[in-house]
C-alpha cells in the first residue's frame, strides 16, 4: 500500500512538471508575439517617425516651400494658345457677306465664312505688381513659420512621450506596492475573521481589518485605472505605427536621473533664475513662442499687402495670331501685336480700403494673441519652477519621512505581537507607511517630468533627447 501510494506521488509529480514544461514552452512564446517591450529610446524614435502631427508638419513644410516656387512663378512670363472655331446658318451668313457696292462693280474682301477657324499665342508678362513681390516676403515668412511649427511639434511630442514614459512607471511601481499592501490586507483580514470566530477579536476589530482590506482594493483599482490611462496616453503619441499591445521596461535613461540632480541641487535662487529671461531671449529659444511670431510676421505681410490695391501695375503683353478664315490650316494673313499695359486704380466703391482696415484689425487680433501667449508661457515656467522647488525640498522630507514610518511601523508591529498595541494602531502605522512610500515615489517621478518640462519651454529639450537617442 505504501509503495502503491508513493508510485501515485511520483507520477502525480512527473505529470505536473511536464504539463509545467509544455506551458513554459508554448506559453512564453505566445506573449511575446502579442505584447511588444519598449524601451523609452524605442518610444521616441516610433512617435517621430509615425506620429501623425509630426508627419503633418512635414507636408506642411513642403507646401510652404512649394508655396514659395508659386511665388516666383508669377514672376515669370505666360504664354497661352488661343483657338476658335464658329458655324453661322445660311441666313445669316448672307446678311453678314452682303456687298452694298456690288451695283457698282466693287469688290470686297471675303471676311465673313460659314465655318472659320481663329488662333492666336499670346505672352504676358508682369512688369510692376506690387501684389506680387509682397508675395516673396509672405512665402518666406510661410517657411519660416512652418519650419518653428514643426520644431515645436517634434519638441511637444517628445516632451510627451517622456513624461507619459515616466507616468507609466511611476504608475506601475506605485501599483507593486499597493498590491503588496493588499495582500497584507487580505492574510490580516483573513486572520481577525478567524480570531473573531474564536472569540479572540471583537466583531469591531474584526470589522477594521475589513475596512482596511477593502480601502486597499480600492486603491489598487484606481491605480490600475491610473496606469491604463497612462499607457494609453503613451499610446496616442506613439501614432499608428503600434499595431500590438505593449509592455515598456523600467529603464530610465542616466541623462534623466543626472538633469534632476543637477536642478535639485542648485538653490532656490539658481532654479528662479534660469527663466530670468529677456522677452526675445524667451522668443528665441521657445519653439512654439517662435512659430506664432512667425505667424504675426505673415499677419503684418498680409496688411502691408493690402496697399498693393492702391499702386499701378505694368505689363507686357504680346499676340502672335492668324485671321479668321475658312481652313483649319494657319495660312492666311498673320499678324503680331505687342502692348505695354498700365492700369491705374482710382475709385473702387471703398474695396480696397475696407481690405486694407480687415488685414489691419487681424493683424492687431494676432499681436495681441501672441502678447498673451508670451504671457501664459511665463506663467507656465513661473509654476513649473515653483514646483521644482517644492519638489525638491519635498524629497528629502519624503526620505525620513519614510525611514521614520518604517521604524515606527517595526515598534508598533512588535508591541503587537506583545498585546500591547490595539488593532487600530497597528493598521493606522501601516497605512502612515504606505502613504509615506506612496508620497515619495511620486516626488521622485514628477521631479523627473518636471525638470523635462523645464527644459521644453526653456528650449534645452535636445540636451536631453539627443543622449537619449544616441545622436550626435
């Protein structure tokens, strides 16, 4: 019997470590096909190449250039080919060829034909537009914008990309220890309802620890929430080049750690200073500063070319055709003619005056959009940079905070076991310590994102990505 039963326990075993060997076998390979592990290099270098705002900013910088080839084209000479062909009825075609001067033995020119052909090729060229060579100047100041909008946009999703990076880890490492903590709180629970049953706890006491325990699945919810949200913010600056599920690997890039540092160690006074800055030192280096102040510029270029309505324009037009006659071949009479055309506006029933007066209001409507939006960039930095310094002096308190909880934690743990510490103080020690490492973790990240969004609207964006990236 004995032996009976050990060939049972044996192949019971046997069987359970091939069934673990196939699962490990097929199983693995399986997720790995479906969930694709990024890194946070990988990340940016997919949301550069498949973001769809990145790749409209490059279309828009070819339609910028292609809008300044247009430019210079209507500079340069037209040439058109002119044909026509008509068909009169016989009663008319008798009125029109009728000869009053026949009674008198005069003969005239055949001009009129039942059917007759018509061609001509004429040249026009623009001598003086001032419509025209305002056009040069708009379609550079098009190029100038679209070229800081599309800085500004790679810049934008980048800053992104990192932050939500940084959000996703930061989420699942907040969500590993609220699930510690929940299993905690599910043996604890487990345990005051086996010690009520016999009689050991109160039915009070009891009902704390199921308090506790559902306060914890709670919290582990939201954060699983969080972190969804997370991923699928990641995911939306990702673009359409991710076509499967994904994982991202807990590697924050050195750079990041050694920017945060550096920014934590300077003084108040130091991190306040770095966005002293003058206004066109701001405009400068803020790409999205610099992308609307090119948009004023074509704002100002479109109201200074309203004037054009009021100037003369000269132009050059030349025809070479042949009359009209009654054969498709060009082989009667030709002839050329060569014009010099000034037209000279003089009353327009106010059209160009209310033009003019509509591109001068747009113009004061954008300077004084940019004007606000140089101000709320300056209030960005003014929060980020008092954040950054609440953060920092927040992470050294969050250190002792949490070595203090977790001291605290082991007394009143062991004052427990000793029966001297009631049930309440106990879970209230572990929730103190929870919320403490809870606490730091999140300074430790968002001091991370902020200094990144530090350097976004301060322009220094590229000290961090490019090491990132490995570019040179």
């Amino acid at each position: 019997m004995v032996k009976r039963i050990k060939k049972i326990l044996i192949d019971t075993t046997l069987l359970n470590l091939c069934l673990f060997i196939l699962m490990h076998c097929f199983s693995t390979p399986l997720y790995s096909q479906d969930v694709i592990c990024m890194t946070m290099e990988e990340s940016i270098s997919m949301a550069l190449t498949e973001n769809n705002q990145i790749r409209s900013m490059e279309f828009e910088k070819e339609k910028a250039d292609w809008n300044k080839k247009r430019a210079w084209s209507v500079l340069f000479p037209s040439i058109n080919m002119y044909t026509r062909y008509s068909n009169i009825d016989n009663k008319t075609f008798m009125e029109r060829s009728y000869n009053p001067f026949s009674s008198l033995g005069l003969q005239m020119p055949q001009s009129v034909f039942r059917e007759s052909y018509y061609s001509s090729i004429n040249i026009h060229t623009p001598l003086f537009e001032g419509a025209l060579l305002n056009g040069l100047a708009i379609a550079d100041a098009n190029i100038e914008m679209a070229s800081q909008a599309d800085k500004a946009a790679r810049e934008e999703i980048i800053f992104q990309v990192i932050r939500s990076y940084l959000n996703i880890i930061k989420a699942n490492d907040i969500l590993k220890l609220q699930r510690d903590y929940l299993e905690l709180s599910q043996m604890n629970y487990e345990r005051a309802e086996r010690l009520q049953r016999a009689d050991r706890y109160s039915k009070t006491e009891a009902l704390r620890w199921k308090v506790d325990y559902q306060l914890q699945k709670s919290i582990v919810a939201s954060s699983e929430s969080v972190l969804r949200n997370s991923k699928a913010t990641l995911t939306r600056f990702l673009g359409t080049g991710l076509k499967k599920p994904f994982e991202i690997k807990k590697n924050i890039p050195t750079i990041l750690t050694e920017k945060s540092e550096e920014i934590a160690n300077k003084t108040d006074d130091e991190i306040l200073e770095m966005i002293n800055l003058s206004n066109e030192e701001l405009i400068k280096i803020n790409s999205s500063l610099s992308s609307i102040k090119a948009g004023e510029e074509i704002s100002r270029l479109m109201y200074k070319n309203t004037f054009s309505s009021y100037m003369p324009s000269v132009s050059l037009d030349y025809s070479y055709a042949w009359k009209e006659n009654n054969t498709i071949d060009l082989d009667d009479n030709r002839s050329q003619t060569l014009m010099v055309t000034c037209n000279i506006p003089i009353f327009k029933s106010f059209q160009n005056y209310t033009v003019s007066k509509t591109a001068y209001y747009d113009y004061r409507k954008t300077k004084e959009l940019f004007s606000d939006q140089l101000q709320n960039i300056r209030y960005v930095l003014t929060n980020i940079t008092n954040n950054i310094i609440n953060l920092k002096n927040q992470r050294e308190l969050s250190k002792v905070n949490v070595e203090f909880n977790e001291k605290n934690y082991n007394i009143v743990a062991r004052r427990k076991e000793q029966g001297l510490v009631s049930n309440i103080n106990f879970i209230d020690a572990k929730l103190n310590l929870q919320n403490a490492k809870l606490n730091h973790i999140s300074t430790y990240y968002d001091l991370i994102s902020s200094m990144i969004e530090l350097y976004y609207h301060l322009g220094k964006l590229d000290t961090v990505y490019v090491k990132i990236l490995n570019l040179k």
